[in-house]
C-alpha cells in the first residue's frame, strides 16, 4: 500500500496514493493509524483524494479503527478528499453519522484546532 504522512504538531495528515480502496490494503492502513497513534498523534487526517474505487462499505471499515482509536485519546479523526465513488460507500453504510468528513484539508484542520482550543480553555477553566 502506497501513502504519505505528513506530521505537525497537533495532527498529522496520512494520504492513501492508491487509486482503490480494497481489502488489500486496509490492514496496511489499520496498522498505520495505530502506529501513528502509538506516537502520540491523537488527531488524524486521512487523505482520500486519490482513491477513486471503492466496491465494498466492509472496505472502509478501517475508517472505524481510525476513528475509535482517535476519540479513545480524546482526539478528532477526519477524511478529506471523498470522491464520488466512496462518497457513495459511505452514504449507505452510514458511516457519516459517526465519521467526520470534510472537502479539504483547511477545514479538517480548523476543526482540530478549535478543538483543541477548547479542550484547553476547559482545562484553564477547572
């Protein structure tokens, strides 16, 4: 499985350069989330801007992985760049209702950052 990192201080953006999305390569992906989480990166971006198929909602069950290990640090777990295809996935097995989705990066990241400027007015306020 082909895909890039790029790491910040508060998120880091994981593109997948695949153009499908299979059961091939989401065991790759799961293991890349819990690595990237491992590191102490609590708030994920996943690129998808380059897939292009997707035949199955079983596929993007790695997305779930993402997303509970994300909220289990107290983080946000975010997918830009949803074309048409997995869009589509996505609708019917109503992954949306419980995975963020947004059109690109800035607004993946203004909502880690209005997060994250939350949690610490929170922690000044206690």
């Amino acid at each position: 499985m082909k895909f890039s990192t790029d790491k910040h201080e508060k998120y880091v953006v994981l593109k997948l350069d695949e153009p499908r999305f299979t059961n091939d390569n989401t065991p790759a992906l799961k293991s890349e989330f819990i690595m990237l989480n491992t590191e102490g990166y609590r708030n994920i971006i996943l690129d998808l801007s380059e897939v292009k198929e997707c035949n199955d909602s079983q596929d993007l069950s790695s997305l779930l992985v993402g997303d509970r290990l994300c909220k289990a640090a107290e983080g946000l777990f975010i997918v830009i760049g949803a074309g048409p295809e997995v869009s589509h996935i996505v609708k019917i097995s109503n992954l949306h209702q419980s995975i963020t989705f947004v059109n690109k990066l800035d607004e993946a990241t203004d909502l880690i950052f209005m997060e994250e400027i939350e949690k610490e007015l929170r922690g000044s306020v206690e």
